[in-house]
C-alpha cells in the first residue's frame, strides 16, 4: 500500500507538498503559540481560521476570548513571524466566530419537563392581604381564568 504522501507527489510537485505541510503546522501550533503568550485556555476557544495574503486569521467562540487575545495580539504575531517566518504574516485579525457563536455545553443542563395540567383547577380562595384593591383584583383574575 502507497503512502499517501507519495500519492501526493505524483501530483503535487515538493514546494507545494512543502509548503502545505507549513500551513498544517502553522494551523496546528495555535496551542503552543498562545501557551507561550501565557494564554493557554484561548485555544480552547478560539482557532486559526485562515491566511489572507499576510495576515493571520483568528476567530473566538465568545467576544470575552477575542478581547484577551487582543491583548496579547502583539506578542502572538511576534511568536508566529519567528516560527513561521516563511508566510511574511504582517498582522492577526481576531473576530468572533459566527459558526460556533452559540455552542452546545460540553456537559449540558437537562431542561425541566413542564407538566401542563388539562386546564387551571383553582381550590384555594384568594389570600387576604389586608389590601382590598389587592384581594379584588386576584378575585378578578381567578374568575377569568376559571
């Protein structure tokens, strides 16, 4: 059985072989980099979506991760130049993103079952507050909807 790099070969010549590799570890390393910029949990929420032309493409599951990495955008880009040296990457544009802006919880809350009985069946009188307008008005309410 062939490798599937060697498949690749037979249609891709090595510089462009190579230079995916660079991208695949360029969008694999996006933990490392924000480990080393002292904000590891980030990368739980955020990714590496693309490069366009020279720059780098970030995207964040909530507005709160995309303000922390803003505040370390200029130690990331300086981390990324000297890793990646070979994209010539000028800038990191971090924005929320849109896919994953509502994602499910990792452990969800069951929702309460809502039980609605065949209709509203009152036994109780009206609770006497000692305020008259009070008292009528729960009156009022328990005839309408009786």
């Amino acid at each position: 059985m062939k490798k599937v790099g060697d498949i690749l070969s037979a249609f891709f010549d090595e510089d462009t072989i190579e230079k995916a590799r660079g991208y695949g570890s360029l969008f694999s390393s996006w933990g490392a980099l924000t480990a080393k910029c002292g904000v590891s949990q980030a990368a739980a929420h955020s990714r590496i979506s693309g490069l366009e032309k020279t720059l780098l493409l970030v995207e964040a599951d909530h507005p709160g991760w995309v303000q922390i990495l803003q505040t370390k955008q200029k130690e990331l880009l300086e981390n990324v130049r000297k890793q990646f040296p070979g994209f010539s990457i000028t800038g990191i544009v971090l924005r929320l993103s849109h896919s994953r802006a509502d994602p499910e919880p990792a452990n969800p809350v069951p929702k309460p079952e809502i039980h609605r009985p065949d209709g509203p069946k009152y036994t109780e009188e009206p609770t006497r507050t000692g305020d008259e307008r009070l008292t009528t008005a729960l009156e009022k309410l328990k005839k309408s909807i009786t």
